[in-house]
C-alpha cells in the first residue's frame, strides 16, 4: 500500500509540472494557469489576505487523518485555477467579463463565458483523474484495478459528453450566435462562495463489460448538461444557469425556481446541497468555511464516500453546511 501511495503522490506531482495544451478551439500553444472566475473583482474581494479556501483531493498519505476529503487554503494567483487556456486565449476570450467596466450578467456572451470556462476546467480535471488512475493502475490490487476500470469508463464517457457542449459553446463564441443555448440570471442574498461547473444529473449507465465503445453505440448522445455558476458580486451573489436547448434539463429548471422563490435559508440549504451532494470544484472565503460545523464536515465526507458514483436527481441530505448562517 506504502508503495501505491507513493506512486499516488507521484501522479499528483507529475500532473502539476506537465505541460497542457490551450482548449481553445484548435489552439496548440501551451496553456498557463487560468482562474475559473475573476481573480480581481470576485475572488480577491472575499478574499483573506489573498487567500481563499478550495476542495481539494487529499495526498494519500494524509487519507487517514483527513478522509476522503480535504481544505486548503490557497494564496489567490493558485485558487480556483486550473490550466485552461494560452496567454492570448485566456485574455482575448474572456475580457466581456473580466474587464469590469462592462459587466451586465444578463448578456448571453457574459453567460456563455462563464459557462465554458466553468465547463473547460471540469473536462480538465476529469482529464487530470483518469492520469492518475492510469498511473498507478498497474501497481494496484485487483479488486482496485476492477474499481479503476468502472471510473475510467465513468470519466471517458463524461469527457466525450462534456466535450460535445464545448464545441457548441465554442461555435457560439467564435459565430457570435447564441441561440443554442437558453441562460437565466437572478440574484440571491450574498454568500462568500463560487462555483462555476457543468452538472450533469441522471443515473450514469456503465455497461457490464466497462466498455466506452458499448455505452456509446446504446447512448449516442451527450448527457444532459447544465452549466451553474454562482458567486458573489456587491450586496448580493448572482447565479447563471443556463443548458442547451437541444438537451434540456428539469432538474436544473427546478433549482432555479427554488433559489427565485426561496427564503435566505432555503436558499443557502440550496447551495449547502449542491456543495454536498453534486460538485466537486468550488471556492469561499475562509470566514464561511469557519461558520461551518466539524460535525458537518464530518458528514459532508461520510456523503461523499457513499455517493461518489451517486448522480440520481433524487438523492437527498439532512446536511446544512450553511445552517449558522
Ligand atoms: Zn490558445
């Protein structure tokens, strides 16, 4: 196991220091570290002394103490960032919402961009897992090698799902069209937190034999995607939600209602599941991080290692990180 751990590391390590590739539609100049929100204008301004508080998978040799889960809190250059696009990319594309002067979230090319860096930086990460797994597969017992097997199929078939909503958004950006896609904006009371994800909700069908080929030829078609983003910006925090039109999601519809209609508390119980229940990938300043209890942390990693292949639109959880609130 020590040695499975110490290649677990290095796989962690490795990935860090490999040199990415821009996603930018076609791009094949080397990607820099891009910040999944604005680094000046969202995520300095509920910022600590320039840091903030992440999720992060833990190094193995820490799984004992921390579980399955882990909290750093990171300096604000490194949080919420992953290797997304070139330096002409990455500032080209995104200036509609980077440069402030210009904001208005209800413009469909702000709510595009922030969807698809939201969406870049989870096919990134799916991509990054599945290097790891490939990595250490060889040095692993059987019985993990049978788990690999299923997450490994599980983050190819989300790759190539995710992938196909990227083309459309791209096409999007680059025609300037946008009626492929239908985005909402409403505000809600200000909470200290970030996200900016694709969700897909739905029972994730892995054929018996682990084939990606198999579940393609019966599925032939992407999953249905939504693109979530919320953050804080002034008095309040605002949400954009938007899907494809081809691929539209009630689940998604359902959230969105009850974030317009509900109380305060209603709201951040809201938020507090979709922490829980459906991502992975979010920031907050680190003075909500300490409102929330170390019981519910607790159950925050009990949930997570029970339900990690869990994407029913039907589970549910007693848990409320944002109870004292
Ligand atoms: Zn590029």
């Amino acid at each position: 196991m020590q040695e499975l751990n110490k290649a677990f590391l290095m796989a962690m390590k490795n990935s860090e220091k490999k040199a990415r590739t821009c996603m930018f539609h076609k791009c094949n100049n080397i990607a820099i570290k891009s910040h999944v929100l604005q680094k000046n204008g969202i995520l300095r301004e509920i910022s600590t002394n320039n840091h903030l508080i992440e999720q992060c998978p833990p190094n193995p040799f820490e799984l004992k103490n921390k579980g399955i889960l882990d909290f750093k809190l990171i300096g604000i250059n490194d949080v919420y960032t992953f290797m997304g696009f070139c330096k002409f990319h990455d500032s080209e594309i995104f200036k509609p919402i980077e440069v402030n002067t210009n904001l208005n979230f209800n413009r469909k090319i702000q709510q595009t961009l922030f969807s698809y860096r939201g969406l870049c930086q989870e096919i990134r990460r799916k991509e990054i897992a599945s290097e790891w797994i490939k990595e250490i597969y060889d040095l692993s017992p059987i019985g993990l090698k049978h788990q690999y097997d299923v997450m490994l199929v599980g983050y190819k078939i989300g790759i190539w799902s995710l992938k196909y909503f990227k083309n459309e958004f791209e096409k999007a950006i680059i025609t300037h069209d946008y009626c492929n896609f239908h985005f909402e904006t409403i505000t809600i009371p200000n909470i200290e937190m970030c996200i900016s994800v694709p969700l897909t909700i739905g029972e994730l069908d892995i054929p018996a034999d682990n084939s990606f080929e198999t579940w393609k030829k019966k599925q032939n078609r992407p999953l249905t995607t939504s693109f979530i983003n919320i953050f804080p910006k002034g008095e309040e925090s605002i949400v954009i939600v938007g899907y494809h039109k081809g691929f539209i999601c009630k689940w998604t519809m359902d959230l969105l209602l009850r974030l317009k209609n509900g109380t305060r508390n209603e709201v951040f119980k809201e938020l507090s599941d979709l922490i829980t229940m459906r991502l992975e990938f979010w920031a907050m300043s680190e003075s909500l991080f300490k409102k929330i209890s170390s019981d519910d942390i607790s159950l925050l990693k009990d949930f997570f290692r029970n339900n990690v292949y869990n994407h029913s639109p039907n589970i549910k959880t007693e848990i409320n990180l944002f109870k004292y609130l």
